[in-house]
C-alpha cells in the first residue's frame, strides 16, 4: 500500500512520517520504502539517518551531462538511483532532494515517476513524507496512495489548506482514495478546538476514515533537538501511544 502524508508546512508531517514507520516496523509489517519527498529533507534526521545523495542529484546529473552511449536513460537512472538508497533494519530510505530549477524536466521526471513504479513492488508498503500540497506526490510517484494522513496542527490555516488539498486531490483523480485519515497535531484529547479543525478541515466532501489526536510530546521535542532518531522514542512516550491503533488495514 502507498501512504502518503499531507499537509500544510510547518504542522509536523515529517514527525507523523516517523511515526507513523515505527508503527509500521512494530506490526512487522515490512518491508517499507520511506520516501523523503520535502526538498527540505528533514526525514532522514528524524530517523537518525546521515544525509547523502538524493534523486534529485542524479536527475541534474542526467540532464545536465547525459549518460554513457553504452546505457539507456532509464539504465543509467536505476543504476545511479541505488546510491540514493540507504538501507536500514526493515525499511529503506529515499530521499528525492530538492525541487527542479529552470527549463523543462518533463522527461526526466517521467523517468523517476517510472524508476519509482518499479523500485516500490519490491516493498510490501510505501510511505511518503510529501512536501505541502499535492503538485509533487501527483507528478513524481507511482500511482495514487491507498491512504492519505493529512495532518494539522492548532492553525486554522492548516485545516484550510487540508480542505483545499483533498478538494484539488479529487477534482485530479475523480475522488479520493479508499482511505483518508486526520491528524490532529499537538492536542488535549476532547479539547473544542481539536473538533473545530477537524470540521475546518473535511470540508462538506471528504468525511475521515478515522481522526487521531496527537498530544504535545516532550521527549519528541527532546529528541528533535539532540537529532536522535524517533523510532527510538520510549512506548510510553506520548506521540506514539496516541498512534498505536494506527493500523495499514484498519
């Protein structure tokens, strides 16, 4: 299954992602593909991973040099493409790197949408850390997700802007995917306001598959700072607690 994780900047979509793979590593449900897909590549600090090249890289390097007369386009990129890939204990890591510059990458990024297709029917599940809105998840991945998580923290802006997402996301694909879940980021459980976004948030056309409400988390915080990996965080801690009925197939 493709998940993907949405929303408005700033609200905690990366922190989400890394929750959301340790849940998934906790029900054994791996092998999972991790997809950095933010130019700003924050995901791989939040899993303690080191950076190294991106997709990106690679792409500038195709169209800017070309590749060997002895290799097709798409050759060159699946070859090059392994180096992007970091492998950890029941996932993989990618990072796609920053967005294009000027001139047209149609052809370019029709190869990675293709590299991408490929690539992720040797994973049981992918998981997407996507930049704010939808432009890129639609341009550069395989298929539709099964799942979208659209988070939100206490902003109305990002409620808004989670509207306005699955509004753009149906008027592309004629609906929405089987599976729409909210995030509600840094709430009290039954705090008014939680239920206010949540509302600003569906709209009148998209009613949630479920609503989770992620509290403040100290330790997150800690860990953030100090760029320790999230999938070490403690059981008790409270991010995670608030995410341990997230289940791929519920």
């Amino acid at each position: 299954m493709i998940v993907a994780v949405i929303g408005k900047g700033g609200v905690g979509k990366t922190t989400v992602s890394a929750l959301l793979l340790r849940r998934l590593l906790e029900s054994n449900e791996t092998p999972v593909l991790a997809i950095d897909a933010d130019p700003s590549n924050c995901l791989g600090p939040a899993l303690g991973i080191a950076a190294g090249p991106t997709l990106a890289d690679m792409r500038e390097t195709l169209r800017e040099n070309g590749r060997p007369s002895s290799m097709s386009s798409a050759e060159w990129l699946a070859l090059r493409a392994e180096e992007a890939i970091v492998e950890c204990a029941g996932f993989d890591l990618l990072t796609m790197g920053r967005p294009e510059g000027k001139g047209c990458y149609c052809y370019v990024n029709n190869l990675i949408r293709d590299h991408l297709d490929r690539l992720s029917r040797s994973y049981r599940h992918v998981l997407l850390d996507c930049e704010a809105g939808l432009e890129h998840l639609s341009r550069r991945t395989s298929g539709r997700p099964d799942v979208l998580v659209c988070v939100t923290n206490r902003s109305r802006m990002g409620a808004e802007t989670i509207r306005r997402s699955l509004d753009l996301y149906a008027d592309l694909n004629g609906g929405f995917p089987a599976r729409v879940d909210l995030l509600l980021n840094q709430f009290d459980e039954g705090e008014a306001l939680a239920s206010e976004m949540a509302a600003i948030a569906s709209g009148a056309a998209a009613p949630f598959t479920r609503v989770f409400i992620v509290p403040r988390d100290s330790e997150v915080e800690s860990f953030e700072s100090a760029g320790k990996s999230l999938l070490e965080l403690s059981c008790a801690s409270p991010a995670p607690a608030a995410l341990g009925a997230w289940e791929i197939g519920s």
